[in-house]
C-alpha cells in the first residue's frame, strides 16, 4: 500500500470538503425545498435518505472498492506515492490530489446529504411563512423569491452549524484516514493519546476551542449581512 512522506494532511481536505458540502447540500436542498413537487427534486431526495443512514465506515469502504480496487480509477491509500517529496510541482500537486480525491468524495457526499434534507425541511417550513405568501401573491418574480425570501432566511440556522462544524477540523477525521490510511490530524491526536503525549493532546484541543470561538465570532459579525432583520447600528 502506498503511503505518504507529507506531513499531516487531512485538516485542510476536512475544511474544504465541509465548505463544499455545506454549499451543494444547502443550494440544491433549498431549491429541492421550494420545488419538492418536481420529479428531480423527489429523486435527489430518495437518494439522500438512502445514503444519509448508512455508517460512514461503510460507504467509505464502498467507494474505495469499487473506484480504487475495482475500476482501478484512484490509489487504494495515503497521502501521496511512495518516494514522492513534498515539492511545489505540478506532478506533487496532482499526486496528493489524486490520492485525496475519494477521502474527499466520501465526506462530500455524506455531509452533503446531511445538509440536504435539513435544508430542505427548513425551506418547507419558511415557504409556508405569511410573508412568503403575501410576496406570491403580490406578483414577486419566483427567482426572488427564492433567493432573498426563502433560502437567505433558510440559511440562518446553517450557518450557525457550519461554524460549530468547521470549528472541529482540527481534530481531524479519523474514520476517513483509517479507511483511506490517509495522513491526519485526527490519527495524530489518537497515537498521542495511545502514547500519552499530553503536549501535543493539549496542543491540538487548544488549537480547536480557539478555532470554534473564532468562527462562533465570525458568524456573528456576519449575521447582520445575511439577516434582514439584524442592522449594524
């Protein structure tokens, strides 16, 4: 199996792949949300609540058979080929993006489905709201209605689990780097505690409560541009 002379890799993958399920699963749940009596939207939602359930150790393993052993589409693991040093090179680059691809697919498509249904239920709840209904009723263009009435309020309670979310990717996923043997924060964490090294353990719990408190504040200050009914004074 190959294995990776970089250094810990997965916090970063983790943020970017919580990013973009955060913004797939919101965008196509709150439209799905409004539109729940299209063909397309029923079908995205089956599918979401077929994989949502299933155990991620699972579905990770699943998607490694069949791409990674299989098909032979990606490597089965690590972080990078063997013998391969950390450059800023095109073929580095492509490499470690090669071997992050279906880590990243697993947690994309998990989360995502996540995201999915929640907003989807939410944008249901909203759409049923007086002032929705009064805006159908005043002739508002569908398009803006869909943007600035229903999904903008929708996205509240997102982004405060977003930011709770984003908080913990220092701790790493270790699931995901046991299954693909993918370099971690999250397996770093775990042999320091197996190994009692309570330097790096309180190195790396410290690093997430300040991550948490600084994107808790974060939110908020971005809260007023979001939410029409908070104003900067």
């Amino acid at each position: 199996m190959e294995t990776s002379a970089s250094p810990s890799t997965s916090s970063p993958c983790r943020c970017w792949t919580s990013l973009l399920s955060w913004v797939l699963g919101n965008l196509i749940g709150g439209i799905a949300g409004y539109f729940s009596r299209a063909t397309w939207a029923k079908t995205v939602d089956t599918i979401a609540m077929i994989v949502r359930p299933l155990p991620y150790y699972i579905f990770a393993f699943a998607l490694m058979l069949i791409m990674a052993f299989l098909l032979g589409w990606f490597p089965i693991g690590g972080g990078a080929s063997l013998g391969h040093l950390p450059s800023l090179t095109w073929a580095y680059v492509a490499d470690v993006l090669n071997h992050a691809f279906l880590p990243a697919l697993s947690l994309v498509l998990l989360g995502g489905a996540a995201w999915f249904q929640t907003m989807k239920l939410i944008v249901q709840n909203v759409n049923s709201e007086s002032y929705v209904q009064y805006a159908k009723m005043g002739g508002v263009a569908e398009s803006r209605i869909v943007g600035r009435y229903v999904i903008r309020n929708a996205m509240l309670p997102q982004l405060t689990a977003l930011a709770l979310q984003l908080g913990q990717i220092l701790s790493g996923a270790l699931i995901t780097e046991i299954v693909f043997s993918y370099p971690g924060v999250g397996s770093l964490l775990y042999h320091a505690i197996l190994t009692g090294d309570y330097n790096l353990i309180m190195g790396i719990i410290s690093l997430s409560i300040v991550a948490i408190t600084a994107l808790i504040l974060l939110i908020d200050l971005l809260y007023p541009l979001l939410d029409p009914r908070v104003r900067l004074t």
